[in-house]
C-alpha cells in the first residue's frame, strides 16, 4: 500500500522537480544576459537603441534588433551601421527604407522623445539619421552630444530655426543638414567649431546673409549652402585655403563675384544675382575643375583662357551678358566634358578645340554672335550694341534717363528705333531729336522697356527678396517686358469680350500669347504719376513671386503719357489656369475631391500663404484670401491667384486694399478684424478650410458665424457629431482623427483674438500631420453606413435659419 501511494505521488515530485529546474534556468538566463551586457554592452545603451526603433515605427532595418542584444557586432549594411569602442556606441547610421522613400512614423512621434534617447549614448561621435521622415524642430537635447564629430541629418522634414545648442558640439566636423524644412538665418556662431570642414545645408528655408564670421572658418573644405532664400554680399573668403566646394546655387548673392582661394575645385554659383565681372584671378585657379556661373548677370570679358586650366573640366557660363572674340586655335584642356557658352555677347569663331566636343554633344553655344556657325546665332551688331550697353553705368544711365525717354517718345512717333539711345548717345544727339520730338507732336502710347533688355535687367536685380525658390516656378516662360502691341494682339485690342472682371482701378482681360500660351493681364491705372524709375523695387520683387502654390507674373508692360512721360497704367501678365477654381472642385455639380486631397489642397494654401509671409522680404500680408482665389493647375494643384501685389498696395487699389467686396459677398476685413497683418490671413485660411469641411459655400460673415458655432459645438462632442456637419461625400473617407485635427486647426485660425491665432507654420504642420493620421485609416463599413444615414441637410438647414 506504501509502495502504491509513493508511486501516485512520484508524478508530483518529478513535476515538482521541473519546476525547481526550470526556475534555476531561468535565474541562470537571466543571469547571464546581465552579465553579457554589463561585461559588454551597457543596458542603458541597449535600453536607448531599442527605444529608438520604438520612436521609429519598427523600420525593417532595425529588425535585428529584435534577434541580438549584442549590437556592437551587427553586421554593418548600407541602412544600418553601429560602431563601438570599448563597448560604448560611438557611431549610429540609419537610413530609412532602402532610402528612397520615408518610412511611416508612428501617429504619436516625438522628435524630442527620439533624441532625448539618442542624447544617452553620450560617446556617440557619428550620427547619421536619413530619409526617416523625422518631423519637428531639432530637439535642445543635441546639445548634450558633446563628443558628436559628424552630424547627418538630411533628407527628413525637421523644421524651425538652426538651435544654438548645436553650438555646444564644440568637437563638431561636419554637419549636413541638406534636405530639410529649416528656416531662419544661417547663425554666426556656425564660425565658433575650430575643426568645421562640412557645413551643407542645402534644400532648406534658410534666408538672410551669409554670416561674416564663416571667413575665420579656416578648415571648412566644403561649403554648401545651394536652393535657399539667401541674398546679399558673400563675405571674402580667400583666407579658407582649405575650401574645395562652394555651392551656392539658386539663392540671390551678388552683385559681386566672390573673392576665393585659388585652391578651390568646384564653384557653382548658378542662378543667383551676381552682376559683377569675371575676376582674373580665375586664371590662377588651377586645381579648379567645375566651373557653373551660369543664369547670372554677369557682364565684361570672359577669360578664354579657362578653357585650359590644368584641371578643369565642366564650364558652364550661359545666360549670362560676357563678352570677348574667341579664336579657333585657342587651346583647351582635354578633359573638358561639358562646356556651356549659350545666351552670351561672344563673337569670333568657336576654337577648333572645342568643335570636336560639339557632335558629342559636349558643347552648346547657341544665342552669341559666333560666325561660321550653324544654329542660333544673333547678327555679330546685335552682340557689339548689347556689349555698349551694359557698359553704362548705373550713374550716366540715371543720368541720361530723362532725355532717353524723350527720344523714345519720338521714336515711336516718327518710326525711329531708339536703341542708340539705350547705349549711350551724346547729349547734342538727346537735343536733337527733343526738338524733333516738339515738332511732330505727341503720340499717343509709349512703351518704355521695348528697345532693350538693360532697363528690365536692372529692373530685376534691385530689389532684395528672398523666396522659397524662385525653383519652384522654374517650368514658367521667364520673366519679361511686354510691348504693348503684344498684348493688344493678345487680347484682340482689349475688347469687351476679354474682359473678366473690372474692380476700381484695375481691369482684367484673358489672351492668348502668339506662341499659344494662355494669359491674364491685369491692368492697373495709376492714381499718381510717376516715371518707370519709381517702379524698379516693385517690378523686382513682383518679378520673383514665383511658387508652386502661386499663379505666377511672367511680365509687366508700361504705358506712358505721352506728354510727361510718366507711367499712366501698368499691365501685369499672368499665367492663366484652365480647371477652375477650388470651390467648384468642392461645391460644384461635377466631380469633387475626395478627403485626401481635400488636405493636400490645403496644404497647397498654406505653403502659398507661408511663401508670401516668409519667402520674400518685406513678406505680403492681408492678402484678403478666399477660395475663389485659389484655382487649379492642369495637374489639379492648387494655386493662389489674387495676393498683395507690392505695387498694388502702393497704390492702395479697391481690388486688392482697403476693404473691398469679394465675389462671395464676404469683406476681406470680415468681422472688424484686428490690424495684425500677419494674422488676417490666418483667419481667412480659416474660413477656406471652413467651406473644404462643410462642402457648401460660405457667403457671408453671418454663414461663417453659424457654422463655426456649429463646428464648435460638434467638436466637443464625439465622431458622430463631427461627421454630421461635415460635406456628405466624404463621411465615408475621413478618419476620426485626421478630421477632428482639420476641425481643430480651422477652429484656431477662425479666433476672434488674432493673438491666438496659430502661426503658418503651425498651420501647415497640423494639416500634414492631418493627412498622415489619414494615410492608414480604414474605418468600419457598418459605423459608416450608420453616419451616412445621418440628415446631411441639417447643416444647410441651420445656415439657412441664420
């Protein structure tokens, strides 16, 4: 009986036993990985590398993470690199997606959470964060990284100012910040790191100067600072005898050339605002191997001898005003591999050298004046009188202004070309053709610009403005004069029938160009006479509104009386959009945009907005925005085409001051607004999402009152609620979230303290982060079916009681 019943408990012992064994194993596990990490791998860094992946959203680059904890030996790869010394993580590179497209980030994201994490890693020396989509400002914390060497943040969507903390990295050797939604200026203190080689921070919303400081940068080897809003004077930097790389193409420095070290190897300065000569001294630059100075306005003599620097081989000079014969047995290097001379004054022929590039299609020089050749090619008169031309100087040209206009009115009268008046004729030849000018009698219409291009030249390069690039409008005709019979032409003698709307001052006319392109001119009578002089600071910075979200001015025509000269209208040309505004995209009979797009072309909006108040300087408020002002390109982006004009603010014009009447019956200063300029436009953002939520069109202060009241209300209560004020065709589309963040935002915009209102930025960050929330979102088919039962009239009911 004994032996019985210890063989029934014999199951319990051995189960008894197991569980002995299986607790001593685990102690033992557990026991080991903590001494593995302490003896190898800190937790604490273990603890960060694995919150890093948490903050990224699990990107299947970091999967390993998952399977190791010994991250000192992960086998490097192209998107992921972790180096150690002494077990401490010095360098970290992750590069998100195969990099080429942003990995989705978590909903919740914190920029600040994420470096707060990599900010305990204090032995990191490389970090290398790329193409992960990473969004807010540059957390404070980078300043902790004391031992930080190379910093590479670039190709993400970080915003705000360049932080002073980053000034802390006292042991920093490069940073790259290309690629990125940065703004502000360039700080003085990027000068302050003694072993700075890189500074790139390309592809941003930087503006203002260069800072002076960056000639004391005696290490830097690479400066490239290339597609910003920069302007102004490059400071000397012939003291960097280490700098290699100066990029600094698609900004506004000029007029001047820079002062370089004749050890540079690359200058690209292209499509900037440099008015100066070419320097000498490029000559002497021997190690020199890329020259672009390209889209410029760039005047006197173009130094052939280039063409044979020992090192050099890509050379791009075109659109440009150089001068100078060439000569066919003039030498060139044989490494040469792209030459660009096009829409310059050369003359003479092209150097034999350089012919046998030309089937390779290694060399273009059309629009000079070069003999022999084949292709466009301008009369050798045409280069010799542009070369006199923009020779004078600014002081005879203000000089001679007055008689030149007086011989321009003669001109036109008695079939006299005036371009020898352009390029500097004597005075007694100005009496003369005044006294001729007298006899005749006054013509009727005068066309300033019409001889020549130096007036508009100068007319484009004096004003200081910085955009979110002049890039964006790169796909419009550039910038230019128009003859007066052009326009005509245009719009068939500005007949009736062209006419689209007339406000106070300012007539709109649709045409057609003689190449086919579509237009719409704005003419604007002037209240007060001025000569075309007194317009050169508007015309500049009209000329560079140009924006992917803006209907863009492509030229302007003067029309002066006849008896003082003075510009009595202004005819502004403007693209012209063929698919109709966004409120017939939204409220119209046909088609309508779905949820998606709905936030992208608010995006659109406000990035339009956000160039207008940022992207130019002094930025255009009180734009009186409605959404019949913002129209549709041919790819269904949005466009804004009714803003501040600089001169139509001058002129303080019904149709775009004071407190006009819009089309919609709403006044632009709707509700008494506060003067905060920089706020009014907000508010009118606000009333736009307003009609994008409710899908109906909103046509006075008193629908705006109602059904922000009704928004407001809603918004409080649950996704129900939301979903029954908001346009019918999109309840099944939107998300919860993305949709209460949209409400949200319009609310803010809509506050009747302009104080509280949010910043452009802050508006623009919310609706992205709006469009993300909506990106994954499936919602359930029967809650839909459920909201769409719901009375979509309500809302039109409630409009129609207030």
């Amino acid at each position: 009986m004994q032996s019985l019943f210890q063989l029934k408990q014999l199951p319990v012992v051995l189960m008894a036993s197991l569980v002995l064994m299986h607790t001593s194993l685990l102690f033992l596990s557990t026991l080991f990985i903590c001494v593995h990490l302490s003896d190898q791998f800190q937790p604490f860094q273990y603890n960060a590398l694995k919150q890093i992946q948490q903050f990224l959203n699990y990107p299947s680059v970091l999967t390993i993470f998952d399977s190791t904890w010994d991250f000192c030996n992960v086998e490097p790869s192209p998107f992921l690199t972790i180096v150690c010394y002494e077990d401490n993580v010095t360098q970290l590179h992750i590069t998100g997606n195969n990099g080429v497209f942003p990995p989705s980030l978590p909903q919740n994201f914190s920029i600040d959470a994420l470096f707060s994490s990599i900010s305990s890693l204090s032995n990191l020396k490389v970090l290398s964060l790329v193409s992960l989509g990473l969004w807010g400002p540059l957390p404070a914390t980078i300043g902790k990284l004391s031992s930080m060497e190379i910093l590479n943040l670039s190709s993400n969507y970080i915003d705000g100012f360049i932080p002073l903390e980053l000034s802390y990295l006292n042991n920093l050797q490069t940073l790259v910040l290309d690629h990125n939604k940065f703004t502000g200026q360039i700080p003085q203190w990027v000068s302050s790191f003694n072993d700075l080689a890189v500074l790139s921070l390309k592809n941003n919303s930087i503006f203002g100067s260069l800072p002076s400081s960056i000639s004391s940068s005696e290490n830097l080897r690479v400066l490239a600072i290339a597609d910003n809003h920069l302007f102004g004077e490059i400071p000397g930097l012939q003291n960097l005898t280490n700098l290699q790389i100066l990029d600094l193409k698609n900004n506004y420095f000029g007029p001047n050339f820079p002062v370089l070290h004749h050890k540079v190897v690359t200058v690209d300065i292209r499509n900037n605002s440099f008015k100066s000569s070419v320097p000498n001294e490029l000559n002497s630059y021997f190690q020199l191997e890329k020259l672009d100075i390209s889209i410029n306005g760039l005047i006197g003599p173009f130094p052939p001898s280039l063409f044979s620097l020992p090192s050099i081989n890509y050379i791009d000079i075109s659109g440009n005003k150089l001068t100078g014969k060439l000569f066919q047995n003039m030498s060139c290097n044989a490494h040469l591999v792209f030459i660009n001379l096009s829409s310059n004054l050369l003359t003479g022929e092209l150097p034999a050298c350089l012919q046998e590039k030309v089937e390779e299609g290694a060399v273009s020089y059309d629009g000079n004046c070069l003999s022999g050749e084949e292709g466009n090619q301008k009369p050798l008169s045409f280069c010799h009188n542009e070369a006199l031309a923009v020779e004078v100087s600014p002081q005879k040209l203000r000089h001679k202004e007055r008689k030149a206009m007086a011989v321009l009115v003669s001109s036109l009268v008695g079939g006299i070309v005036g371009l020898a008046v352009i390029v500097g004729l004597s005075l007694w030849v100005f009496q003369r053709r005044n006294r001729r000018a007298a006899m005749k009698g006054p013509s009727t219409r005068l066309i300033t610009e019409k001889l020549s291009t130096v007036n508009t030249v100068k007319l484009l390069s004096d004003a200081r403005y910085i955009s979110e690039t002049m890039k964006m409008g790169a796909n419009l005709p550039t910038y230019r004069a128009f003859a007066l019979e052009e326009l005509k032409e245009a719009t068939n003698n500005f007949s009736h029938p062209s006419i689209v709307g007339e406000p106070s001052l300012i007539q709109i006319y649709r045409g057609k160009l003689g190449d086919g392109t579509a237009i719409v001119i704005r003419s604007i009578k002037m209240r007060k006479k001025h000569s075309p002089t007194m317009f050169t600071q508007h015309i500049g910075m009209i000329s560079r509104l140009r924006h992917n979200h803006l209907v863009s001015c492509i030229g302007h025509c003067f029309e002066c009386c006849p008896d003082d000269s003075t510009v009595g209208i202004v005819y502004f040309v403007f693209e012209s959009l063929p698919n109709g505004t966004l409120r017939s995209s939204i409220c119209g009979g046909g088609e309508t945009l779905n949820w998606a797009q709905r936030i992208t072309a608010g995006i659109g909006v406000a990035k339009g907005i956000q160039f207008l108040h940022t992207g130019i300087m002094p930025g255009v408020f009180s734009n009186h925005l409605k959404i019949t002002d913002v129209l549709l390109d041919p790819n269904f982006h949005v466009k804004i085409c009714t803003y501040n004009l600089p001169l139509l603010a001058h002129q303080n014009a019904g149709f775009m001051g004071g407190a006009a009447v819009s089309s919609n019956g709403l006044k632009s200063n709707i509700g008494g607004r506060e003067k905060e300029v920089e706020k009014d436009d907000i508010y009118d953002f606000g009333v736009i999402l307003m009609e994008i939520l409710v899908g109906r069109p909103i046509m006075s202060q008193n629908d705006v009152m109602v059904v922000k009241d009704i928004i407001q209300v809603s918004n409080k209560m649950d996704d129900t609620a939301r979903r029954s004020i908001v346009d019918p065709t999109i309840i099944k589309e939107c998300s919860t979230e993305s949709l209460k963040t949209v409400m949200d935002i319009c609310l803010r915009c809509l506050s009747d303290d302009p104080t509280a209102r949010p910043s452009i930025e802050d508006v623009l960050w919310t609706l992205q982060f709006a469009a993300q929330l909506q990106d994954p979102w499936r919602h359930d088919s029967h809650h839909i079916h459920r909201l769409s039962d719901s009375n979509p009239n309500n809302l039109q009911e409630q409009i129609s009681r207030g």
